[in-house]
C-alpha cells in the first residue's frame, strides 16, 4: 500500500452487517483499542446494536470505522464513537477522510443537529480541524485522558 489507498465507504445498521463484516469491525477495534493502545476495556459494550456502523474498505479488508448514534441514543446530541484507522495506514490521511464522511453521514442520516464525542485527549486539535470545540473538562476514561468536544 504505497499510495494512497481507494477505499471503499460503507454505512450499515448493525442489523444489516454480515458475519464477517462485524467480525472485521471488532478485529480492528481490539487491535488498536486493546492490544496497541494496551487499554484492558470491555469493547462490545451494548452499543453497537444501537449504531450505524461507517467502515472503509481497501478490498476485502477493513481499515477503517466508526460508530454513529442518532440523537437521544448516547447523548442528546447525535454522536461519533469508536474512531478507529488501521495503523498500518494512518500515513495515508484515511483518519481525515474516516471523519469527513462520519459526520456527512450523521447529517444525512440523523438531519443537521450537533454532532458530540468522547475524543481522547491527545487527538483534540485533530477533531479541532474539524470544527469541534470541547465542551466539557478532561476526564478519565479507561485510564485514558479524554474530553467531550462538540460540532454545531
């Protein structure tokens, strides 16, 4: 993968993903959540039930996902969780493109409201350059230093 790579976006309520879809999903998120980021943490919480899932594809693998929630689901806002890029294609700006199309996919799914997240903390001026603006105090979660910032 020595250019950028074509990916291919998805969006699929969890009803609607296939075995081997979920399975991608959560491989990817054990990988970077548990293993790389080394956070013991229960990640199949009773939420992926209630999203959207956004994912990109490279063919037949998965490299990129998110979790989106309309309003009244997490929070009063509607909402993007589980922001995950295969580490192997950060450097490809698939992180950018993952956000750009969660958020486009928030306001075609769930109208123009604002859009809320848990973001950790050392990624606040990446979401800035999105236009959300933190909201809240830094909090603990998971022995991760996270913050609640919002886009109006």
């Amino acid at each position: 993968m020595e250019n950028s790579p074509n990916i291919t976006w998805q969006v699929k309520p969890f009803d609607e993903l296939s075995v081997h879809e979920l399975y991608a999903i959560l491989q990817l998120r054990s990988a970077i959540f548990v293993v790389e980021q080394q956070c013991i943490f229960l990640d199949m919480d009773d939420n992926d039930q209630k999203a959207q899932h956004c994912m990109g594809w490279v063919n037949s693998e998965l490299v990129a996902c998110t979790r989106l929630f309309a309003p009244q689901v997490m929070y009063s806002q509607a909402s993007i969780g589980r922001v995950v890029v295969a580490s192997r294609v950060r450097r490809f700006g698939i992180g950018k493109a993952l956000m750009r199309i969660s958020i486009q996919y928030c306001q075609t799914l769930f109208g123009p409201s604002p859009i809320k997240i848990g973001a950790q903390l050392y990624l606040q001026q990446f979401y800035e350059g999105f236009g959300f603006q933190p909201i809240s105090e830094v909090y603990l979660e998971d022995d991760i230093l996270h913050i609640y910032m919002e886009l109006s």
